[in-house]
C-alpha cells in the first residue's frame, strides 16, 4: 500500500489552500486527488468577477482565482491525481480511489483534509409536483453548459430560489439574450447577496418574486411554462394567486449541500444543520487528524474565506503530522449556537492550541434583523460585542475572539454567540 | 435640494448600505462604506454608473469551445448591450492564456477585453 504523509480530496480552491499551506508548513509528501480533469473546482465555470477582493486585494473571476492556486501548486511541486475519484475513507486514514491509469488503489495517509466541496439542491429534493419534461436544470449546470461548454439551455427562464448562483445565471442568461422572466423566492428574503440583486437582477429589470414559488411544471417532452403562486407566512402556497408563466427552462437554485458521503462512511460526525463535519478551531473534525475545510465544512458565501480557512486547515494538518501542536482533547470549550444564531464554525475550541493570537468564529443568523448586537459570552461574562446595523441569513458574519480572553474560560463550559434585538437583555 | 439616495455597494460582495446625500446634483456627504472603494463606487453611481462585464468567446481548434473573458476595467453601464455584441461576433484560435488581450479598445473606451482562462489548443484537430 502506498503511504503518503497528507492527502487532500478535492482539487479547488479549498483543496489547493490548503495543500500549499501543509507544504509551506514542512509537510514534504502531500498528494492532491482531484475528480475532475483539471483543478480549480467550481471556480472554473464562474466566470464573473468579484472574487479575491478581500484574499488578493484586487478583484479577480473565478477562474483567475484559481490560476493563482495552481500556479502555486505548480511552482511547490505539489504532485495530483486529475480524474481520480476517492471511494472511500477509513477513521484510520486509508483512502481508497479509483482511476483509469490505476484502477481501484489504496493509500495510507498520516492525515486526511477534506475538501470535496458541495453540491446543489435538485428538483427530486424540493418536491414539485407535475411532468418531468426536459428543460429543468440545477443553475450550476446550466452556468457549466454555458460557461464551459458554451451552449444556452433554453429561450425564456423562470428562476426558482434566488441563491448567488441563481442570480449570477439570470444575468449570465439575460447576457446571452435569453427572456429571463423572474426568479422566484420561497423566503420573504433572498439568501444571495445585496450585490447580486443589485447588479444582476436590478440592472436587467428582472423581477425578483419574494414568497413565491413554482407549484406546477408543465409540459410533455420539453418545459412549456410554470405555475407560480405566492405562499402564506406558513410558506404553503395559496391557489388564488397562481399564475401560469410560459417558459421552455426552469433553473432551479435552491441551495447547496456540502458533500459528505465519504465523511458519512468514515464515521466523522455532522453537524445537522451546516451538513458538514463539526470541527474545532483548527479546521479538525472529530476523528483525529482528519480535517475539513470550504464548503465541505459549512457553505461560504466568499471564496476568499474559503481560502483562509483552508490555510488554517493545512497549518493545523502540518502540526498535527510533525507533532508540533497536538492539542489535549480534554481541554476543549464547546461552543454553542444561542439565540438567533443558525450554527457556528468551529464547534468546539481546544485550549492548548490558542496561541495563535485570535479564534474567527464564522456563523449565521436565523433571520433579517435591523440594529442587532453579536455577541460572544461565557455565562454573564460578555467576551466581545459587535453592532451590525443589518444581518440576514444569506451572509456570513464573524466574530474574532482574543486567545487571552479564551483562556479564561474553563474546559468544558459553554462559549454562547448569540444575537441581541433592540431593546432585549440577552 | 438636499435629497438622499441609498446605494448598496457591488464592488465586493460585502455589499455595504451606502448613503449619499446630495445637494442638487452635486454630493455633498457618502456615509456607509468600509473601504474606499466605496466612495468611488457611490460617487460613480450618481454620476456614471459603469460595470464590468464577463462573458464567453468562441475558442477555434481549443480543448474547450469557449474561453471566459471580461473587461479589464468596468465600462459605462449604457454600453453593456453592444459590449455583448462585440463578445459575440469574436472567435478567438487556441491556445489561449489568461491576460490575452481579446478585443483592443472596446468601443473606443481605450478598455480592452482580456481572457480569464486557459485554452490549450486540442491534442487531435477537429476543425471546430
Ligand atoms: S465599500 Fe468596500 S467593503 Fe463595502 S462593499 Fe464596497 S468594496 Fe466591499
């Protein structure tokens, strides 16, 4: 069996981050294991700016994006395998996967990072009743037909979820001289981002239809159009308002999913709500020296704290394999998602590993709330307040916790994020 | 008239709420941003508001079809439309490499159109 220090799965941006870091960090002997038959991941097919901003200081596409990691692969000697799929993990790190030059292999790692990413929610997960006529697609595949393999999946579009992928696609689409006749929001709000309403549905006079959403399908062969209907505050549709929109594409951007069967089969425990591994401050889940990061671990909103986290997580392998910092797992603080808040990334702080200068913990809001207050606390002890004139649920906040004040806590109490409403004591 | 125009702020996807108060048309106070880029952004949007657009260009004889580009620098958002039209009517050969200018002085803007990707040309030739 071939032995290799640290084995990445998944060559995109998490993937590569965290790769160089590992590298840079002295672990000699990193392979890369890639499905697909380049790296970059998902960067490659989005293609619009707005990436980079915050990692490089300079605004980049996502395929820019991911050439700056790949050059840095290249020039580390990092070695890959393209068009490799790994089939399986074990909890004591032997990683099975199968290509054509190979066949089905097996190698035994020190330390596994994962990083396969997510994927989308499709129609069979959401439910809508009707034909199964061609022309429905998820928006990340209709952005791959068009970015990549430079085909328009249709005519005139209904857009069902207003994820960033879906806006991203109706602008794309509208582009390219497609009808984009509206997206359709289930929520009272959208879970993209302000900028891409912004730009991408409001500079295209696309309407965005909050809670409304597609009830029916229509069409034998290809889709010839959609009922849409507005949803009560219970989000059940109500008949009187539904309206049939003839349209020959539905995309569907309804959310995305971290992908985790091989995490699943290995035993490392989810976290229900991000559906991804729980992890401690160092990016590792809860089989030791097992790591996750990126979308995998919790879905981002920007590549660029994909890629810090990543680093972080690479570090962390790097310490773990050389046996620099290998945290006493006793001495953990749990933390826990309080009032307002949806889940929190990490889970869990490890005492011995605080001296690195400040812990991020990255979370969302359950909910738009105008003049709110993050807040850290242990008990009554507030660690750290922040005012945030608005929060929704599509972005993803922070708070920067100092090693010092983390110390004080003891092992085994709580370390509370919550969300404090006008008015309200906490 | 003093009037106010809230803005959000697209040059990242932060998307700070900008507000510009405006004394006529001129800007008398921008308040809301977190970098400077905001000031610009909100400062352009009451002026000239511009864009920067991506798309795709036909690739002859690549291992892909199409090659992603943009323009370099945001341009004047009226212009977007016949943009796309300039995109449309190119057909680049392989190989490709990111930074290649595509299309020189789009529009008489002085901005070109580069290419964001990588398209090695085929290994077998296939005339497409
Ligand atoms: S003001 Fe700066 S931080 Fe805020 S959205 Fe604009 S570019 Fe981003």
């Amino acid at each position: 069996m071939k032995k290799v220090d640290l084995v990445v799965i998944g060559g995109g941006p998490a993937g590569m981050a965290a790769a160089v870091k590992a590298k840079e960090k002295g672990v000699q002997d990193v392979l890369i294991l890639e499905r697909e038959n380049n790296l970059g991941g998902i960067l490659n097919q989005c293609i619009h700016n707005g990436f980079g901003l915050h990692y490089f200081g300079e605004e980049l596409t996502g395929p820019e994006y991911a050439a700056r990691f790949i050059d840095k692969v290249h020039r580390m000697n990092i070695p890959y395998l393209l068009e490799t799929m790994v089939l399986n993990i074990d909890s004591d790190k032997t990683v099975t996967a199968v290509n054509s030059a190979e066949g089905v292999f097996t190698i035994k790692a020190k330390s596994i990072i994962l990083a396969m990413g997510c994927r989308e929610r499709t129609r069979g997960a959401l439910n809508i009743p009707g034909t199964r006529p061609s022309g429905i697609y998820t928006a990340g595949t209709a952005q791959k037909y068009v970015n990549i393999c430079g085909y328009m999946p249709g005519k005139s579009v209904v857009i069902l979820g207003s994820g960033d992928i879906g806006l991203i696609m109706a602008r794309r689409l509208a582009l390219e001289g497609a009808q984009v006749k509206m997206v359709c929001e289930l929520l009272p709000y959208s879970s993209g981002l302000t900028r891409n309403i912004v730009q991408c549905l409001d500079d295209y006079s696309i309407p965005l239809r909050l809670n409304h959403t597609v009830i029916a399908v229509h069409g034998k062969e290809r889709l010839e159009g959609v009922t849409v209907a507005e949803v009560d505050q219970d989000r059940k549709p109500i008949p009187e308002t539904a309206e049939f929109v003839p349209c020959d594409t539905l995309l569907l951007s309804v959310g995305l999913i971290p992908e985790n069967e091989l995490s699943r089969d290995a035993g490392i425990e989810l976290d229900p709500v991000t559906s991804g591994p729980v992890v401690d401050n160092r990016m590792e889940t809860l089989v030791e020296g097992i790591f996750a990061c990126g979308n995998v671990a919790h879905v981002h909103d920007l590549v660029d704290n994909v890629s810090n986290e990543s680093e972080l997580a690479g570090e962390s392998a790097a310490e773990y394999i050389l046996g620099t910092n290998v945290p006493d797992r006793e001495e953990a603080i749990t933390v826990k998602a309080g009032n307002g808040i949806r889940y929190t990334v990490p889970r869990i702080i490890r005492k011995q590993s605080l001296s690195r200068n400040s812990v991020k913990i990255f979370f969302r809001v359950a909910d738009v709330n105008r003049n709110v207050k993050l807040a850290a606390r242990c008990g009554n002890n507030i660690l750290l307040e922040r005012k945030k004139v608005k929060v929704t649920p599509g972005e993803m906040e922070t708070l920067e916790l100092k090693a010092e004040d983390l110390q004080e806590i003891k092992a085994g109490e709580e370390l509370v994020i919550e969300v404090k409403t006008n008015g309200e004591g906490q | 008239m003093p009037g106010k125009k809230k803005l959000v702020c697209i040059n990242c996807p932060v998307g700070c709420l900008i507000e510009v108060t405006l004394n006529g048309d001129t800007i008398s106070s921008i308040n809301g941003y977190k970098c400077k880029r905001g000031i610009e952004y909100a400062r352009a949007e009451c002026t000239n508001p511009v864009r920067i657009v991506t798309s795709t260009v036909k690739v002859k004889n690549g291992c892909l079809p199409v090659v992603p580009v943009k323009t370099e620098k945001p341009i004047p958002k009226r212009l977007i439309w016949d943009c796309m039209k300039e995109i449309n009517r190119c057909c680049v050969k392989a190989p490709v490499k990111i930074g290649d200018v595509i299309v020189e002085n789009l529009l008489d803007t002085g901005i070109n159109i580069v290419a964001t990707g990588n398209v090695p040309e085929a290994r077998e030739k296939n005339g497409s």
